[in-house]
C-alpha cells in the first residue's frame, strides 16, 4: 500500500494558486485511476484506487499547507505504513517553473509544509516530489507569490509539470523512488 499526498490549502480562494499544485496533481491521479468521490478522513480528503496490483491512498490535508502534518501522520499510522511508502508532493520556489524532482528523504528546504509533515512524522525519510514555481519577481513576497494563480503564459508549462509529477507518483508507485529520480530528475 502507498500513500500519496498533495499539499494545498483548501477553498475556493485558493483554486489553482501555485501553492494548490500537490492538489492538482492528486486530481490528476484520481481521475487516471478511476476513483470515486473522496472520503473527508484525517483532516482531509481520503481517495483509493489500485495501480500495478497495490493499493494507492490519494490523501489531499484540509488543514491548510503549514499545518499538513497532523493529517498525514494519522493516515501513515492508521494503515500502518512506513515513512518510505509515503510520497508529498507539493510547490517550489527554489525550482525554475515547471521543473519536477524527487526525492528520498531530507529536509523542507524551507517549505513550511514539509517541515510540519517531518515534525509530525518524528522523521525526514518520506518521499518527496517538488513541482518548480520559479521565483517571486524582484519586489513580491514570497506568500504572496505563492498564494498567487499562474500567468496565462505560465499555464501550458505548469499543464506540462502536472502531468508529467502524475506520470512521476505512477512510477514511484510501480518502480520505486529510485527509478523516479534517475527517470524525472
């Protein structure tokens, strides 16, 4: 079994804002798998589906970004999974726009989400898969920029990177962490 998280912030205020692409993601997921309407389970929306013969849990926190942690921890703990068949994907800005990496384990980097799911977690070993922003324009601060839409210029490249993550936790699904980051990164 697997469980994939998409970090974002619930409601409609914050519909495809460049912090909500974990939430994309996962909706790409959920419609490739063919799943049902989400469960409102661990402070958020709980959807199964099977790939390559496992089980996959498409979980979306409802806690706001910065607080994902707790929900996260419920569901590895509930299904009893280890840290490593869990992969977060969330928004960078470190990363050029569009540009996707994985990873095995470290630290948020500065991504407050991340930071809170390693604090609930008690450990920094889950799987993480980033989707690139870009930087804030000279003058724009950072939680501004995240909680901002995309450009209509930028959209066909984020398109792409939605895409291209779901293809990504498809594979991390089916091959493993390894083969995603030599394959994706």
């Amino acid at each position: 079994m697997k469980l994939i998280v998409g970090l974002g912030n619930p409601g409609r205020k914050f519909e495809n804002t460049r912090h909500n692409l974990g939430y994309a993601v996962l909706a790409e997921l959920a419609k490739r798998l063919g799943v049902g309407p989400p469960k409102l389970k661990f402070h958020g929306e709980l959807a199964d589906g099977e790939l390559a013969g496992q089980k996959v849990l498409l979980l979306s926190p409802t806690t706001y970004m910065n607080r994902s942690g707790s929900s996260v921890r419920e569901a590895r703990n509930f299904y009893g999974l280890a840290d490593e068949d869990v992969l977060v994907i969330c928004d960078d800005l470190n990363l050029p726009l569009g540009k996707i990496r994985l990873r095995a384990c470290g630290s948020s980097g500065g991504h407050k989400g991340l930071a809170d799911i390693a604090e609930n977690l008690g450990s920094e070993q889950f799987h993480r898969l980033r989707i690139g922003i870009g930087a804030p324009p000279e003058g724009w601060d950072a939680a501004d920029f995240v909680l901002a839409r995309f450009t209509t210029e930028e959209l066909p490249e984020i398109e792409r990177a939605v895409t291209r993550a779901a293809d990504a936790s498809a594979d991390w699904v089916r091959y493993g962490i390894a083969y995603c980051m030599n394959r994706y990164n």
